[in-house]
C-alpha cells in the first residue's frame, strides 16, 4: 500500500510540470493570420519599455479627462521577431474604452508583416491585457490546497474536475454542435459526470451509490421545471450580452449557427448550471450519514435518515443563498438597472421592465429551478442513503423513533403553507394591477402620463403581409396585426385599447412577441385626460409565472425542511429584502461598493446563519470559517485587480451603462470586485455550515468522541464536498456561459486566436471568480472542523462555557 504522503509528491510533482509547460507554452504564443485585406499579421505578446513622458497620464478620477493618448514603445517577447521593438499609438476618445498603460505591461500585439519582416507603415494593434499565466499560477494554488488538505480525496475531486472538463469539451460541446437535443444531452452528461465524480471522490461505496441517485432525482427535477419554464414564457435563448458584443443577434445572423435549438441549449445551461449544487447537497447528506454511523454503528435506517435530513436541512437554506448571491454576484449590474438614471429619458429601466426580459427572467428560473432540484435531492439522498447505510440495524424503526422526530405543533405547517398560497394568489393580483410611471404631468386640470402597465389581449385581427423594413429581405414577408387588449392596471385601467404587433422573420425570434386571446402582455402607454393616444408593445408578461415559481419554491422549502425549511424561507427572504433595500441603495448612493457588499453579505450572512440553525455551535464554528474563507478570497480578489487591469466594463449591460447614465458616482471595477465577492459567501457559508452541522450530529451519535476524532469526521465529509463543490462553482458559471462556448467552439464570430478571447475582461473575471471561491472553500473547510470540534473548550477559555448545542 503506498503512503498518502508520496501519493500527495507525486500529484505534487506532476501539478508543477503540467503548471510550467503551460506557462511556457503561453509565454511563448505566437501565430500567423492573413486577414480579409490581404495583410499578414503576426500575433504574439508584447511588453511596454518606454511611454512618451509628454503625455499628462492618470490626472482625472472618471472617464472625462481631455487627454491625446500615449505613445508606447513595446519589446516583443515571442515569436519569430523575438527581441524586437515596435511602437504603437494608444489614443484616448474621452470615454470608458480608455485604458492608461503603464511601464512593465504585457498585452497581446497584432503585427502586420510580410517576407522581409515588420511592415512598419502599417499600425500596430494593441490587444487584450496578458491575464492568463497569473490564472494559471492561481489555478495551480487551488489544486495544490485541494491536494494538501484533501489528500487521495483531494486528488480525486482534482481527476473529477479534469473529468468534467474532458466531458464538457469533447463530448457536450460537440454533441450541442452536430445538433443533438440539448436538453437530453446536457441530462446524459451531467448524469454521467455525477456518477464518475461520485466514484472518483467516494469510491465504490454505498455513500457513493446513494448520493449519486439523490443527485439524479434533483437534477431530473430541475431539468421539468427549467424545460417547462422555458416554454410557457416563451424564451428564444438569444437574448445573450457578452463583452462589447450582443452575442445573441451575432449568432443568428450567423450561418454557422442557423441549426442551433437555442431555447433547447439556455434550458441545458440551466440542467448544467444546476447541476454541481444539486451533487454537492447529495454528497453532504449522505457523507454525513456515512460518518454519523461510523461513529455509532448501532444506529439504524431511521436515526441515519434523520441525521442526514438534519444536515440537508441546515445546507438547504445557505445552499440557496448560494446560487441566489451566485446569480446575482455574476451580474450585479442588472439589479442596479432599476436604479440608474438615463440622460433626460428619466428612469427608463424600471424593474417591471427588466424582470420581463428574457435574459433577467431566464436567470431567475435558473436559480429556482437549480434551488428545487437541489432541495428535492436532499429526502432522496437521506432515504436512500439511510436505508443502504443504515440497513443493518432495522428495527430502530419504530413507533417510538418515529415520534421523537415528530415536533410540537405540527399545525402549524399547513397553515404557514396555506398562507403562502394565499401570499402568492395575492400578490399577483396586485403586481398585474400595477403600473410603473416614467412620466406624469398634472396642470390646471390636465394631466397626461407615460407608464407601463400589463394588459391581457382579447382578441386579434388576421395578420396583414408586408415588406420587410429590417434592412434585408429573404427569410419573408413581416406580418403585422391589430390586438385588442384590456390594460390590467394603472391610470386607464380596464380600458380597452388597440396594439399593434409585428412579428418580422428577418428580425431575431427575440424581438418578435407571438401572443393569441388570454395572453398577458407588457405595454407602453401614453396619454391625458381625453384618453389614449399611443400604445407600444414592449414584451410577453413574464413576471407573473415568476411569482407562482417562486412560490412553489417555498412551499417545496417548508415541505422539505418543516420548522427549518420555515426558517430558511424567512432567512431567504430578509436576505433579498437587505440587498434591495440596504446594499443597492448604498452602492448607488457612491459609498465603496466592496466594503458595502461585505458588511451587508456578512450581516446577512450572521442573521442567516441564525435563523437556519439557531444561536448554538454550529453557526458559532461556521461563522469563524466564514470570515477565514472571506478574508482569504477578498485578499486574492484585491490582488488580482492590482495584476489584471479590470475596468468592470465587462458586458454590453455595463457597457451601455457607463455611456449613458447620468449619475457620476458609479465605480464600475469595485462594483465588478464586489460582485465577485458577493457569490463568493454563498459557496462559504455553504462549505461552512455542512462541515459544522456534521461534526454536531457525529457529536449526538457518539458523545464520547474526542477532539481529534471530531476533527477527522468533519474532515471527512469536507473533503468529500471539496470536489462536488468545485464542480458547483463551475457548473454555476458555466450554465450562465454556455453559448459563449458555444460561439468560441463551433464559430468564427469572435475574431482573433482562443488564448487572446481567453483573456479579455469577461473570461478573466469568470475564472477570478471561480478560482477566489474555490480557494477561500478549500480553506474553510478545515478552520471550520477545527473550531465546531474543540467548541467546547474555546468557549470555556473564552469564559461562556462549553454547553452550547
């Protein structure tokens, strides 16, 4: 049998030489394109030596500054003209594209040549910042913490994420490519990566067995309602931002990408999305009944059961709050929206507006749809697993267990679920009779209003054929009708009105809006006093079949988690509240958007925590490991904005933003650092809560465990979520991407070599994110064991005592 110690050496070993052939190989990127004009260029990386010292650089705080530009003398540092010097002109145009270089940077450099060397009447083009070896060096410091802390299960969760890898890239991308189903396919592989994840990290057990079918429960869950969800609001799956590009319009004018089902590849976004959280819920509960009977063999099915639903119960709600701060962390500019003034237009993204979208829309039923998946795996996983775990000892099933489990005031269930029904029914009706005013003007009597509201469409006229008048022709004629419509809410309410509807198939599925009798639609409406004067179609109503989603949601909570899943539903639900109601206002009113998405997270984070799992030992031990894993994650983050040039202007949204937005106090890189941050304290308190609330229930099965053995048992279960973990990071952010990899996998629409796309602000911020989580995880896990292991005699040296549960 081979020491774990040389195990580590070798994995150690081999990590290294794989980190310096990669640094090498992209140190010394170089290659050949002729481009449309004839002229060849040579890609390669460059380092500025020199800047013209005339030039007044870095004096002006915002984007305004009145400045020419600069004149960069670089040192080529790969390919054929190795050595080299070139210089180049980086002008400035007064707006957000600037970028001030500095002295030692390295960017990519486009070269026009020809057979005698450089062409040097010919510029020069600067590239994107060389991002990727600081990626690779941090990349290489997650494993080598995976490896340190989680020993053979840490080298296993490093082979399952190279597994993932492999399976999305050589099997999933291709699949989605040649036409396949998506929606089966991505099911098939986030199937088939389950079980291989499970076995690698677990081996062949019955803790393996069971958590990889609760994992399959979750994900077939999440696959109905994302699908279902998909076509009842009608998604096009092209309403896609990346960059400075709108990604969606580029593919469907694309001929690459006319056979693409693009609804069918957001849904399998969502499945694959989904996917890492639901394993993670999984491998935590059965871990944890898998430790709860190593350490009481004589417990039976139902102790085993109980125990792993404890546990699930605890991760269900911070779990949720996982993906939620996930979501909203990876575009934390769309909740700004709302907020944001637009020039003398007013404020013309209300919130009705932006819900209603379908890429906002499409995001929430993906954190929904993932959150119910994984909830519902959590009873799958504890039966199955208390039943193959715990099989030994059956006649622990009994009528006086199953009544200790029972709780006072059972009643009380059905009635808080009766009252959410009713919240929910409610709630609708108001929202559908509600109107968000942009403009309203009242004089001498006179008033006139510009508003939107909902309507429901009564009837329509037959389609009258015309012209396109898109700019091209080819794909027929557009089709234009006439809807009666009832306005639903606002100052014309149960009006009835005229709208016109045109649908053109040589426009984007995405901006044509197919409605028939009954449907509820968005509407602009202007008017005064003597009536209406102009309507304007504006989108499908989406946010009512949110709502009711929404409510199911907690109502799946409450009926999974009883009394805990009623507290997770308030500790959700203040959390939503304190980030729309504190933490948005604040960023918006210019105070530092870092240290305000700390202090707010963190608090609700404490309050969380609280009313999850009370005030006792397991939130006291999950909360150190919080701070530890956040005070790791935000050194990494603050670190990497000094090496990576950020400007936080890393989608169209932003993009569209920072052009036209009046407001002068919006810090567009902290508000990219802070989102960042923001998705990073789901995934702690997550990692946190699952390691305490196991040692807590090894603890009750056998109190007379020492500290060590405490602090193995809770290692155990932390490595063994340390993997499934990383894949939920990953699969997060990936589902979100997913067309993106697409786009760079199976098109040409994105000009310019892979590594170089690789590096622009968006990918780079994608892999940060990802890579300052999993770091600050991998850290938590055993601070976390330690503290909920010696709780006892931390708090009799800090004079409180040892007795808290």
């Amino acid at each position: 049998m081979i020491k774990e110690w040389k195990i580590k050496l070798l994995a150690f070993v081999i990590l290294l030489i794989a980190c310096l052939i990669a640094d090498i190989m992209i140190r010394g990127f170089s290659t050949e394109t002729t481009r449309d004009d004839g002229v060849r260029y040579l890609s390669c990386i460059g380092k500025v030596t020199s800047l013209d010292a005339g030039i007044a650089i870095g004096q002006a705080p915002t984007w305004t500054w009145s400045v020419d530009g600069q004149i960069v003398t670089l040192k080529i540092l790969s390919g054929k003209y190795k050595g080299q010097e070139v210089f180049v002109s980086n002008t400035f145009i007064g707006d957000y594209t600037d970028r001030i270089l500095r002295k030692g940077d390295r960017l990519y450099l486009d070269i026009p040549i020809n057979n005698e060397g450089i062409i040097v009447t010919l510029p020069v083009g600067l590239g994107e910042y060389v991002r990727t070896p600081f990626m690779l060096y941090l990349t290489a410091i997650f494993l080598a913490l995976l490896i340190i802390i989680g020993g053979v299960k840490g080298i296993g969760a490093t082979l399952a994420l190279i597994a993932s890898g492999i399976f999305i890239a050589a099997i999933l991308i291709p699949m989605f490519l040649k036409g396949y189903n998506p929606i089966l396919v991505a099911l098939l592989i986030s199937a088939l990566n389950t079980i291989i994840t499970f076995m690698l990290i677990g081996g062949m057990t019955r803790k393996s067995f069971a958590g990889g079918a609760g994992a399959l429960g979750g994900l077939i869950t999440a696959a109905i309602i994302a699908s279902f969800s998909s076509i009842v609001l009608k998604f096009s799956g092209l309403d896609v931002s990346f960059g400075f590009l709108t990604l969606g319009k580029f593919l469907w004018l694309s001929k690459d990408s006319n056979h693409w089902d693009f609804r069918g590849i957001l849904v399998a976004g969502m499945i694959i999305g989904a996917s890492g959280a639901i394993m993670d819920a999984s491998m935590a509960v059965a871990s944890a009944i898998d430790e709860v009977k190593r350490a009481n063999p004589k417990l039976g099915i139902w102790r085993c059961i109980m125990a792993g639903l404890n546990v699930g119960k605890d991760e269900m709600g911070t779990m949720a709050n996982t993906l939620i701060f996930a979501y909203i962390g990876a575009d934390i500019t769309l909740i700004l929206l709302p907020m944001i003034q637009f020039g003398e237009a007013g404020n013309v993204y209300p919130f009705t507006r932006v819900i209603n979208q379908e890429a906002s829309s499409a995001e929430v039923i993906q954190a929904l749809s993932g959150t119910i998946g994984l909830i519902m795996a959590i009873p799958i996983t504890a039966v199955i697993a208390g039943f193959l775990i715990g099989g030994t000892h059956k006649s622990e099933i009994t009528h006086e267990s199953i009544s200790e489990y029972k709780q006072k005031r059972q009643w009380l269930v059905p009635i808080i679920m009766l009252v959410i029904v009713l919240g929910v029914q409610f709630t609708y009706s108001v929202l559908r009779h509600t109107s968000v005013f942009l403009t309203s003007e009242a004089k001498d009597e006179q008033f006139s209003v510009s508003e939107y509201v909902r309507a429901r469409v009564l009837k329509k006229s037959p389609p009258v054929e015309s012209p396109s008048e898109v700019g091209f022709a080819g794909r027929g004629l557009a089709s234009s009708e006439i809807m009666k419509v009832r306005i639903l809410g606002g100052a014309y309410r149960n009006q009835e009105a005229l709208v016109q509807n045109i649908n053109d198939p040589n426009r984007m599925s995405l901006y044509n809006i197919e409605v028939k009798p009954g449907d509820e639609v968005l509407i602009k409406v202007d008017g005064t006093n003597e009536g209406i004067y102009r309507t304007t179609m504006r989108d499908y109503g989406r946010d009512g079949f949110l709502i009711y989603l929404a409510g199911l949601f907690v109502l799946v909570i409450i009926l999974v988690g009883r009394f805990q899943g009623m507290r997770t539903a308030l500790a959700l639900g203040i959390s939503i509240l304190v980030i729309f109601r504190v933490m948005i206002p604040a960023i918006m009113s210019g105070y530092n958007p870092v240290i305000v998405v700390i202090a707010i997270c963190g608090t609700i984070a404490f309050i969380s925590l609280t009313i999850i799992t009370g005030f006792n030992r397991k939130m006291g031990a999950a909360t150190v490991g919080i701070i530890f894993g956040m005070v790791i994650a935000s050194l990494i983050v603050l670190y990497a904005d000094s090496k990576l040039h950020f400007t936080g202007i890393s989608s169209s949204r932003a993009a569209m933003v920072a052009m036209f937005t009046v407001s002068q106090k919006l810090d567009f890189k902290k508000i990219l650092m802070a989102g960042i941050l923001m998705g990073l304290l789901g995934t702690a308190m997550d990692g946190a809560i699952i390691v305490a609330s196991s040692v807590r229930e090894v603890r009750i099965a056998n109190p007379k465990m020492t500290i060590a053995q405490l602090i193995k048992a809770g290692m155990n279960v932390g490595t063994d979520v340390l993997g499934t973990m990383a894949n939920t990071l990953i699969f997060a952010y990936l589902g979100l991407r997913l067309i993106l990899v697409m786009t760079l996998a199976g098109t040409s629409i994105i000009a310019g070599n892979k590594l170089a796309v690789i590096n622009t602000e968006t990918v780079s911020a994608e892999i940060l994110r990802l890579l300052a989580g999993s770091i600050g995880l991998v850290l938590i896990i055993p601070i976390t064991a330690m503290v909920a292991a010696s709780w006892d005699k931390i708090t009799r040296f800090l004079g409180f005592g040892g007795r808290s549960t």
